[in-house]
C-alpha cells in the first residue's frame, strides 16, 4: 500500500513538473517574459526549458475536444444578450492549420540590409458587381474567393478557373469563373468569412445579420441559416473549429456566437471605450486562443479567446484616426494593424509595443486593410490619391513597390491568398481583380 502510494506521489510530481515546464515554454514563447521567468522561479522549471512549439495548446484543445463530446447542447436560442454569460467550456484554441511557411518575426527589431524584392504581378479582370465592392475573402486552402458589395449580392469564385481563364493558351472559349451569386441581404455586405473545415461561407451585412450561404449545394439561392444581431455586422471571423463565430458591430464589444445554439456571448470584462467604439475589423488568431479588433476609436484591443475578457488595448494606436484592420501574423506575437492615419503598424503581442511602421501609402477615407502576402515576407496596402497597391518588406520596412491598381478610382480592399502569391482588390469602380504572380 504504501510502495502504491509512493508510486502515485512520484507520477503526479512528474505530472505537476511537466505541466510546469508546458506553461513556461508557453509563456516565454509568446513573449511575456516577465510572467514566464514568474513561474519558472516559483516552480523551479528551467527558463530555457524545450518543448515542442503550441504543445500546451494542442494538448487543451485535445482535451476541450473530449470534453466538447460529454456535454449536452443547450436549447436553440436566437439573439441571446446577457452581459457576463459564462462562455461554453469548449470554446478554445485548437491546433494552428497548416498554411503556407510564414517568415520569423522574433529579430523583427533588429533587422537590417538588404529588402527583398516582390515579383511582378499580373492583374486580370474577374467581374463586376452592379455596385461598389467592398471586400472579399479567400478560404483556408486558397480554393475559393469571396466578394461582397454594396448591392447586397456575393460573388463566388473558383480558384482553379480562374487560373484557367489566365492561360495564355487557353482554347475552350470563356471560362466563367463565377459559380455561384447569391442575393439574400436587404443592405450592403460588409465583411465574409468561410468555415474552416465546410463548405460554408457567412456573411455580415448593414441589415444586421449574419447569413449562412452552403455552397455545395449549387441549388440553394438564399442563406440556411440567419442570426439577427442588433446591429450593423461590420466584421465577421470563424474561430478555426468553426464551432464560434465573432462579429464586430456598432457595438464597442465583440459579439461571440455559437454557431450550433445561435446563443451570443458578451464580455464580462469590458475595458474602457470611450464614444465611437464601433468595430471595424475583428480577426482571430491562427490557433483562436486569441483575437484582436480594430475600431473607430483608433485603438486595437487584444482579447483572451477562452474567456473573452480583454487582455490588453493599445489606445490611440493610429491616434485620433480610425483603425480600420488588425490581423495577427501566423506565429501570433505580432499584429499588424492599419489606419486612417495612412500608417501600418506591426505591434508586439506579449508587451503592446510598436515595433515598425510601414509609411508612404496615403489611405484616410476608405475603410481599407493591410495584408501580409501568404509567406509574410511582404505587407501590401493602398494609396487612395495615386489609385495604386504600394508593398514593403515585412522585416525592414522599406518600400520595395507600387504598382498602378487597374481600377477606375482606389481599391477599397485588398486581400492576399493564404497559400500562394495571388491577391484580390476589390473597387469603388465596382470591379473585382486577381492578381497572381507574372512567370
């Protein structure tokens, strides 16, 4: 009995040094120091201990998915409200997809020399839409793009045709590359998104609501599912289990849904907002222990993507401007924002620090957004006077080009394939162009 017992104490010391070790390396790889070297004395653990890369998430998102499967679903319930409503215990990160290898932004301070130079594009004329486009998206895996417009329709388009249409050779006369538009909003698109795993695309639009388009079922016309929200649905982001969806209203917080009950959850911890807290733009990260929003105010608020509560809010982070797009880089400690300041700003997650800052692109009137290309070795972004696409190198900051736009009047959007070098802008000229790298 007691040799059992002694045996017992030894396997849980091991399991309490081990999760130990997990939490340091999590920490101190996300950057915040100051709290790893914290636990790494409290516990004794190494500071430089080696564990493989999101093992910690990895191993909660195992065990949130075991969980996930022993719970019994709440009952169906459009549109709930309440402040402070616990969020579901299977809301977490999951493992970061497999997407294109990104850059190491950890020397991203220190960089120095030598830009890169970006290869040529070539843009080509997709389609039109009776009315201004105003953003697009493509899926995980590249296959298909989105497009939305102030005439209330979604274009969809299929990668693969596209590239078609673009050969030089091409002989089997026009290839159409829209395969689906759908018409189910009463007011102007504002933002897409597609599940990560299913055949799914939603959409937010001025009506407030929130549709869910199958396009596998190339019958269906009108969305399959709605959540009305009580406001203007500027932003939309899938987390990567595709079980919980956000939205970024007029309303200065997030609104989290999930997707199987419709329930919406609110933060409880709700930091100071001041007037004009509407969000612009909110985006997860690529495991979704995280998100981040851009909003009228001009700051960028990092939130806990468990508990929904607001880590930190960079204030005034494009001064008395609009943020209008936060997104995270793949490794998830940067985030680059842009602004109505006509800057682009790349913050440090684990302190809220500025570490660089993409000038020489004028964008202060259009609700634009700065995007990595699919590597992140280059960050492109509009110039609304000059109607062109102006690119830096992520590291050193230098512009490196600018290329004519094409469109009759500035891109209002822009929006970098996840998985090769092909972008989309979207126009105020009501057209939608694909840019893929010139062989």
């Amino acid at each position: 009995m007691e040799s059992s017992n002694l045996e017992q104490t030894l396997q849980d010391g091991k399991l309490f040094r081990h999760l130990n070790s997990l939490i340091v390396a999590h920490l101190r790889d996300n950057n915040l120091n100051q709290a790893a070297s914290a636990v790494a004395s409290a516990t004794m653990t190494p500071l430089n201990v080696e564990v493989p890369a999101n093992n910690l998430l990895e191993l909660v998102a195992k065990g949130l998915a075991v969980k996930k499967d022993e719970m019994l679903r709440g009952v169906s319930s459009t549109g709930l409200y309440d402040l402070g409503t616990s969020i579901p215990a299977v809301y977490g990160s999951v493992s970061a997809p497999l997407t294109a290898a990104a850059i190491d932004f950890s020397s991203v301070e220190d960089t120095k020399g030598a830009s890169k130079s970006i290869p040529k594009h070539e843009p080509r004329h997709l389609s039109e839409h009776k009315n201004v486009a105003r953003c697009a998206r493509f899926s995980l895996d590249g296959k298909y793009i989105a497009t939305g417009s102030s005439d209330t329709s979604i274009k969809l388009f299929e990668v693969a045709k596209i590239k078609q249409m673009m050969l030089p050779d091409a002989r089997d006369g026009p290839v159409r590359t829209v395969i689906w538009t759908f018409y189910d909003h009463a007011l102007p698109i504002n933002d897409l998104d597609f599940h990560p795993q299913n055949t799914i695309l939603i959409s937010g639009a001025k009506d407030h609501t929130i549709k869910f388009f199958d396009f596998s079922k190339m019958t269906a016309k009108r969305a399959f599912r709605v959540i009305q929200d009580t406001h203007n649905v500027r932003s939309v982001s899938f987390h990567p289990s595709g079980d919980f969806l956000l939205a970024g209203t007029d309303h200065p917080i997030p609104h989290l849904y999930d997707v199987n009950t419709f329930q919406c959850y609110l933060s409880a911890s709700i930091p100071e907002i001041g007037v004009n807290g509407a969000i612009n733009q909110v985006r997860y990260s690529t495991t979704g222990g995280m998100y981040v929003t851009a909003s009228k105010d001009g700051a960028i608020r990092l939130w806990d993507g468990v508990n929904a509560s607001c880590i930190r809010s960079i204030v005034g982070a494009h001064g008395t401007s609009e943020a209008t797009s936060a997104i995270f880089t793949k490794d998830q400690r940067f985030i680059l924002s842009c602004g109505k300041d006509s800057s682009v700003k790349l913050w440090e997650v684990g302190t809220g620090r500025l570490v660089k800052q993409y000038l020489g692109a004028t964008h202060t009137q259009l609700r634009c957004q700065a995007v990595f290309n699919h590597t992140e070795e280059f960050v492109l972004c509009i110039d609304e006077p000059n109607n062109e696409i102006v690119i830096w190198d992520a590291l050193t900051a230098e512009k490196v080009a600018r290329w004519p736009s094409n469109h009759i009047g500035a891109p209002r959007w822009l929006e970098h394939s996840p998985v090769e070098a092909a972008f989309v802008s979207c126009g105020t000229d009501k057209s939608i162009r694909y840019w893929k790298e010139a062989l």
